[in-house]
C-alpha cells in the first residue's frame, strides 16, 4: 500500500506523535494552516469517512478530538474540526483536522 498514513503508522516514515494508542495517532500536519493543527488518524486503513462503520472507533476519535481541543485550550479560543472525503481528501486515509484559535469572524 502506498499510502502516507500506513507508512506513518509503520514507522516507515518518522514522525513525532502529540498522542499515539492502539486504534489512533495525532500528530501535527506538515502544512499548518493555524497555530495549532493537529490530525487525529485511525491506524486501521479506513479511506473515507463514509467507510466508517466501527461505533467504539468512532467514539475513540471523538474522545480524542475532545482531548485535543481541550489539551490546547481552543475550547476558550475557537476550534475547527473537519474531515474531507468523497474526493476531496488529499489523503485518501481518513483524518480529522482539529485546528485554531478560530474567531468567529473567521467563519
């Protein structure tokens, strides 16, 4: 498989993790568009949201994206989390972005 994530996850490629499980791995994107912008990626190869079928994970990924938030006080400062798919990602390994400070003028 040729996919960045996996590599990550093999430790094919390194990277320093901000938080690393079983199930997840969180670590900061290579392109930040905020201060603070962190990806919260299941290890299992999972290519869209869509293909998200798995309850315990996808409550494992909402506790972590609360973690995140909450562990860098964006819960006071303005938070962004989004997820491509459909295409869209440039990553075709699914991914959240957890990202701010975000004013509400930056809506």
């Amino acid at each position: 498989m040729d996919c960045i994530f996996c590599k990550i996850r093999d430790r094919e490629i390194p990277k320093e993790f901000t938080y690393e499980d079983k199930d997840l791995m969180v670590f900061p994107d290579i392109h930040p568009i905020k201060p603070i912008h962190l990806l919260v990626v299941p290890k299992e190869h999972i290519e869209d949201f869509l293909e998200l079928n798995d309850a315990k994970l996808l409550s494992g990924i909402k506790n972590m994206i609360d973690k995140m938030v909450k562990d860098n006080k964006l819960d006071k400062k303005g938070y962004r989390i989004s997820v491509n798919g459909g295409g869209a990602q440039v990553i075709n390994h699914l991914h959240f972005h957890v990202m701010g400070p975000i004013k509400s003028t930056e809506m």
